[in-house]
C-alpha cells in the first residue's frame, strides 16, 4: 500500500507491505547496516552474480531474513537521507514478453534489492533510476514491484520481462493497492511523472503487444490477467478500496480494478495497519465470518494469511526535524494478530529481540 503526502492525515508519505512466507513463516529480523558494514563486492547468494558497488554507501535499516542460506531479503528499509524503500514483492506477467525479453538466471533477484540500492540514493526518483539502470545491465529472472518513497514523492517500480521496466510517480493526493501482480494500469512515455526502460515503447510497437486500440495500458500489454488473479490477487485490491471508497461497487475478481485511487478522507498509519491484515470482514468471504457459506469463506485469498510474517510501513515525515523524520514500522508474525512498533530510521542499532531473532522460535524471547 502506497499513500501519498496529501492522501495521509499527517502530511507524511507511506509505503507500507505484508511480507509472505511460501510455507511456514520464516523468522525476521530488524537492523541497521552501517557504512563500514556495506561491502563493495556483492555477490547473491542464489544466482551467483556479482556487483562492485559504490565506494560511499549510507547507513539504512533493514529487515532480512534470521535464516540467510537464499541470501539476505532485506525487504525494508529508510537510508540517512530519508529515502525509503520496501522490495520483494512478487509479481506476475505473461508468456508474450518472456518470448520477447527472457527471464535471467544468473541476474538479480528478491534478495538483492534493497543492498543493491538503497544504501545510495538521495530521493525515491533516483532510486528508480538507479534499481532501473542495474536491471538494463544485469537482468532479473522473475517479476517484482518495488516502491521507493522520500519525503515529497512516491515511486513504484515493476520489472518487465528479464531487463524491462516501468515506473509510475504515485499522485501526492492519491493511495494505491498493489497485491501480487501487474498493477500499473494506464501509462504515458511522454509524461515526467513516468520512467520506463530504454527499449519498453520500441518493444511493445515492434512485436505488437498492445491489445488496446486507444491508449496504452501495462497491465493489459504484460499483465497476466488470469483466474488465478481473480481469485488470488484482485479480491485484496478491491477490497481495500472498498474500505477507503466505499461509494465505489467494484467486483472483487475484476481485472482492471484501478491503480490509482483517491479517497474521500485522509489515511492514517491504523488505517494502513488494519487493511494489511484485513480477511474480508462484513462480506461472504471472511473465513472467521458468518455472513457466508462455507464455500464462499475460501473463494478469495484474504490479505491477513497464516504465513505473513512481518508487515512493515515506512513513514517519512514533513514538518519535523530530518534527524527525526524517518519512521520504520515493524510487526512480527500474522498480520491479523500482531502490533506495529515505530521505530526512528535514524538510529545506531536495534533492540536484541529484533536485532537477534533466533532461528527457531523461543518463547522466552519476544518482540514489542
């Protein structure tokens, strides 16, 4: 969820994610990374690839992974120069720009991102930039969306294909809700509040993938726009639009829900907390409900799952000092259950109980 400085309550911009296990939840972490602790030779752990990165890093925070044997994860994080980044999101796309631009094995993955990154850049535009500049080099084997966010602006990035990309500046008074898939609707390469990788337009004009007769929409040309989507990934986004909108009827399973939504009262950081942990409550579909069928309780998967294990908002304030104006915001566990805890991003270390997350669970040490 992205909520821009003119759609919060407090003027701040927030990006904020629920971070899902594939299976049993996999333990987190929160820390800070300091210069001296950023090495310059990077290397994934999964792919094998290698990167020579700046000289000049940042401090940031972060929030990766207890178990390191897939790589880091990061996940989250606010550099010194209050910019915010929130990484890992899955996606989806479609055989017609895979046949055009392949997947990279030996490229970039999820657990790169944000080490890559956000260590050094000043602004969410030109962490767009950067993340956009390094997939064109060195290519990614799967999906993602990305948001970076500084005190002004807000930017969402989804890879495309192996080295594609699109980038869209989310509008100060808007929110958006981007589940698990091509979320970025309709698109202008001619507009400075949009980024996109350097052949995307040649590439949708040269092999024809436009479906659309009038206007160019990206989820439409690389989306994947699938049942599986109209059950797994649209019923989340409609409802939380039904939460902030809820003049607007929309069908859960629609696919062309919008991307850019405005609602009629300001967002708060409890608003955003509730919606990443909502499960349909006051429709059919809420599997602790009694509103509907048995049947009904497992047509739609809910945001609020079994297997989230963090949630995070990333908060970067106006009106305040800068020493003070970055706000991590953690939450352990199931996101229906657990406690959001504000951390300030500008800080030297984390509390052991987060800094330290053992591997296994032990009841003697909690978080919060």
């Amino acid at each position: 969820m992205l909520v821009g400085k003119d759609a919060s309550i407090d003027g701040s911009t927030m990006i904020a994610r629920d971070n899902d296990a594939h299976g049993s939840i996999e333990p987190q972490r929160f820390i800070v990374v300091k210069p001296e602790d950023q090495k310059q030779d990077y290397q994934s752990t999964i792919t094998g690839l290698k990167i020579k990165l700046p000289a000049d890093p940042m401090k940031y925070t972060l929030t990766p992974r207890t178990i390191l044997t897939e790589g880091i994860w990061g996940a989250s994080g606010i550099n010194s120069a209050n910019v915010a980044m929130s990484a890992t999101e899955t996606i989806t796309t479609n055989s017609r720009i895979l046949g055009v631009d392949p997947y990279n094995y030996d490229g970039i993955s999820e657990e790169d991102l944000e080490v890559i990154v956000l260590p050094y850049i000043h602004s969410a535009r030109e962490g767009v930039e950067r993340l956009g500049k390094l997939l064109e080099k060195y290519g990614t084997y799967e999906p993602n969306g990305i948001s970076f966010a500084d005190k002004d602006e807000i930017w969402w990035l989804e890879t495309i294909g192996g080295h594609n990309w699109a980038a869209v500046k989310i509008p100060d008074d808007a929110y958006v809700v981007a589940p698990n898939r091509m979320n970025i609707d309709d698109f202008d390469f001619d507009s400075d509040d949009t980024m996109a990788s350097t052949n995307l337009k040649s590439i949708i004009d040269e092999y024809h993938l436009n479906p659309d007769r009038d206007k160019i929409n990206l989820r439409h040309i690389f989306g994947s726009s699938t049942i599986r989507d109209s059950e797994y990934n649209n019923p989340r986004a409609w409802y939380i639009q039904k939460l902030f909108n809820p003049e607007i009827e929309q069908d859960p399973r629609d696919q062309d829900l919008p991307f850019i939504c405005h609602s009629k009262k300001k967002l708060s950081l409890e608003d955003i907390k509730f919606a990443l942990g909502t499960h349909y409550e006051n429709t059919p579909y809420d599997v602790y409900g009694h509103m509907g069928s048995e049947d009904e309780k497992k047509m739609f998967r809910p945001i609020g799952i079994n297997r989230n294990h963090s949630l995070h908002v990333l908060q970067i304030r106006n009106g305040v000092p800068d020493e003070i104006a970055g706000i991590h915001w953690v939450a352990f566990g199931v996101n229906t259950f657990d406690t959001i805890v504000p951390f300030y991003a500008n800080i030297e270390d984390t509390p052991a109980t987060y800094r330290d997350t053992p591997a296994k669970f032990d009841p003697a040490q909690f978080t919060g």
